[in-house]
C-alpha cells in the first residue's frame, strides 16, 4: 500500500468501528463525523495529504525496500547524519501544519516503533522476549502507513515508591493474567492513550520497574478494534465549531483516553516480550527511543516556539506596545528559548554517531538538556502572551457578533493600530485559545509531564551527564591527591 491519503486514513478509521465511550454513551455511527473528533480527524486527514504532496512528498517520504513504493519518511531508520536532517524536514513540514500543537502527529509514535525496531537485537536470547515479532510489525506498521496512540503508565491509584495491589482484586493496573497456544491474556487498565480510539493500533510498552510486578512488564500492539479493548474519553477542550471562535481547539484537540483491557487476547505474533522485569526496564534505556523520540519532539517544540514568538509579535504590532521596554525583555526571553532550543538539537545531530546496531543516533545530552529545559519555559511563554495582551484577551466578541447589527461598533471600538476589528479579534482569540482556554491550559500541563515527571527527567541528566571529567580537571588544578 505504501504512504496513505487523508481519504484513506479516514476510511480506515471509519471502518474500524472501535470501542469508545464519550460522555458516558458508547459512539456509534461514523467517527469521523463524531464533533467531539472530527475537527481533529480532518487535521490528521490534511497532514496524510501532505506527505503525498507533489511539492513535498520527496521530503515527506522515501522508497521501501520491499516493496518499491513511496512510505512515510517518520519510518526511516536513519543510517548518516544526511538521514537525520531528511526526518527533521519532514517533521517540520508537519509541525508547521498546526504550529507545532500537535503533540501526537503520527510522525512521533512512528518514531518510537522505529526506534524499537533499530533496537531490535538487545531482545534476542532473552527470556520471553520475541524481537522477530516486532521486526515484522515494524515492517507492517512501515508498508501499511499504520496509525497509532500508546500508553506506557498504570493508574494514578497509589503513587508511593512501593505499591502492590491485593491478588484478592481484580487488577487495576494492567497485566497479563493468563497465557494459552493463542497468545496472552490482559486485563486491568492503561493511561494515557491521546488520539485514543483514533488509530488503527495501539501501542502498550512497559516503562520503569517492575521488580515486584512481573505481569506488569510486557510490550506488545494489538489493533485498536481488538475485542475486549475500550477506551474512556475524558471530556472535550473543543470551544466550539467555529475556528474564528475557537482557532485551535476546533481544528487540534487532541482527546486523551483511558484504555481498559477486559481479558483481551494479545496473540503470540503481536507480543515483543512480556514478564520480563529486566528487559521491560532496561529496553527503553538500552535502545534508541529516547535519542529518536526526543530528537522528534525537540523539533515540534521549536516550531510551536516559533509560533509563539509570531503570536506574541502580531499583539505587540496590533496595539503599538513595542516601545516599551519591559514588553522588549519579555520577548527577548521568547527568543533565547527558541535560540537555546535551535543550538541544542543542532548539536545533536552534529555529534551524532553510529549505534552499535548501526543507526545514526543524535547526542542525547543536548536532548535531555532541552527536554528539561522546555517545560519550564513554555509555561512561561504563555504566560508572557497573557500579560502583554492583558485585558484584550478578554473582550472578545464572537464569529457571530460581526455578522450582527452590532458590527458598526465593533469596527469602530476593537481596531487596533494597524488591524481591523475583525482582524484584531482573530489575533487575540488565537492567543486565547493558545493559553487561556481550557484547550490552551491542557497545552501547558502536557508540555509540562510530555516526558513524565520532571525531577525525575532532572535527576536522570545528572546522574548520566560525564561530570567526572570536569571534577577531574579541577582536581588537578587543585593538586589533590587521587582517590586510591
């Protein structure tokens, strides 16, 4: 099949006619037609269509080995440094689409089933550990242009450092409870499946420890119809239909779900490795998912910094506050993070190196570095668009109000210095629904944990960083004695 069309993903997902339960009633009917997905569906229908692009698509795909047709470039296991600036284009193209907003454009979980996949050889002769199963749904994945959402965390029922959940009750947590000539059998419950239900595969990796928790630690992906799989939909951050009302919301809300597995039958071809506590902790370290993943977000994360800095600029232009000085430093600082961002993932991939599966893998201390470094100043950012807009990003009319005999008062009372009212309002009800409403504030607290806790992301740099190096050459300086 190759690279897919918006059309065809969108008859895929129709087709599927997975489990998902909105507001408490099961949706029926066609999902793309669904209000609460199909701003979202359309969006990722558009950015199928741009990989198929006669302008782009020498940048958004490349030729597959097996079969001779074009397949998405996010599936390329990039072997040369020119490999690794062909993805970062073709993840920009993407990005570019929504601004960098879309957290999970498929180019991401792509990444993370090809980064498995170079990785592939750590799983060989280790205890029930199957690395053929995952080359070939790689491969599957790659020729059939797959669709995705994941889930790596359990319930946030008892987050202590150890917790054990009574056998007397049935699971929370998900874990394999069973095993047959078919395959094994889960059943508990998964966070935190964004575009859950949306795809045609799920994702289910182990991450962390799992040393008291062996039916805990699997990897497999089944597809999203699969019988006894469901997902539960929190409720929606869509303002509303209109994107002049709501500019993003509208067109990108991305709806996260809850995925329950009642005894779902995972067969043998589909399973990576299960009760396996080693593997299930040490095979996301070990491989290249996090050099690749985050070398993926890094890039989306500049353009939606760059987005911001363009939001920010067109308010400043909108009400003439550029003079000021205070509004000067705090668009400076937009720009140091955007900057700092840019110089760490080019580095990355200036010191990228060979694997020794033989990938070309990016540097992963300027990653981590950014990786931390980023959820700290986007909240910041939006809080800068915040306080430069101050009260315009309140009164604001609606999409309907200019179509209104009160229009004449709107042109008159909302224009800014060099914008019509109409225009103005655009602008500000963009910075609104980027940081304000309840779209715009899941946006920051996603920014906020992408990674996972960010203590624990700031205590794994420090503990991996090559610090003894520079003690060393102090050391020296120093003149102390060596440590026998």
């Amino acid at each position: 099949m190759g690279a897919i069309n918006g059309k065809d993903y969108i008859n895929r997902l129709n087709q599927l006619n997975n489990e998902i339960w909105y507001d408490g009633e099961k949706i029926e009917g066609l999902l793309s037609e669904h209000p609460a997905f199909k701003g979202l569906i359309q969006s990722k229908a558009a950015l199928y269509d741009l990989q198929l692009d006669p302008e782009l698509k020498n940048e958004m795909t490349f030729i597959s080995p097996v079969s001779g047709e074009l397949i998405g470039l996010s599936y390329l296991q990039p072997k040369t440094k020119e490999d690794l600036i062909r993805r970062r284009k073709m993840i920009e193209h993407w990005a570019r689409y929504s601004g960098g907003i879309m957290g999970r454009s498929p180019d991401y979980l792509n990444t993370v089933l090809m980064s498995f996949a170079s990785s592939v050889s750590f799983l060989k002769n280790k205890d029930n550990c199957f690395p053929d199963n995952l080359q070939a749904f790689y491969e599957l994945a790659r020729e059939n242009d797959l669709s995705f959402t994941h889930t790596f965390i359990s319930p946030q029922v008892n987050r202590s450092q150890i917790y054990f959940e009574s056998d007397d009750e049935p699971p929370i947590a998900a874990k394999v409870i069973g095993k047959n000539e078919k395959g094994i059998i889960i059943k508990g419950a998964r966070l935190l499946a964004t575009q859950g239900g949306l795809t045609d595969e799920v994702l289910v990796f182990s991450v962390g420890k799992f040393l008291f928790n062996e039916d805990e630690a699997f990897a497999f992906a089944i597809p999203a119809n699969t019988k006894g799989l469901k997902f539960i939909c929190r409720d929606t951050f869509i303002g509303g239909q209109s994107s002049f009302n709501h500019p993003l919301s509208s067109r990108f809300e991305e709806m996260d779900s809850i995925v329950v597995f009642d005894n779902v039958l995972v067969p043998w071809k589909r399973v990576f490795y299960y009760n396996n506590s080693e593997v299930a902790e040490e095979f996301p370290i070990q491989s290249s998912f996090h050099p690749f993943t985050k070398h993926q977000v890094l890039n989306r994360q500049i353009v939606k910094t760059e987005f911001v800095l363009g939001i920010a600029e067109l308010i400043i232009e909108t009400i003439n506050i550029g003079d000021y000085q205070h509004v000067q430093e705090k668009m400076s600082e937009i720009i140091m993070g955007l900057e700092t961002m840019k110089a760490l993932l080019e580095k990355s991939e200036n010191n990228a190196k060979l694997d020794e599966w033989g990938y070309m893998r990016p540097e992963i201390f300027p990653l981590q570095v950014a990786g931390n470094i980023f959820p700290k100043i986007y909240p910041r950012f939006t809080e800068i668009i915040q306080i430069i807009g101050a009260s315009g990003m309140i009164t604001l009319p609606t999409e309907k109000a200019f179509h209104s005999i009160i229009r004449n008062d709107l042109d008159l009372y909302l224009q800014g210095t060099n914008k019509t009212a109409e225009e103005r309002v655009k602008i500000f009800r963009l910075a609104w629904d980027l940081t304000m409403s309840s779209f715009g504030t899941r946006q920051t607290q996603y920014e906020r944990y992408f990674f996972g806790d960010p203590i624990r992301l700031a205590s794994d740099l420090y503990k991996k960083y090559p610090k003894d190096e520079y003690a060393k050459v102090v050391s020296e300086f120093l003149n102390l004695k060596k440590e026998e």
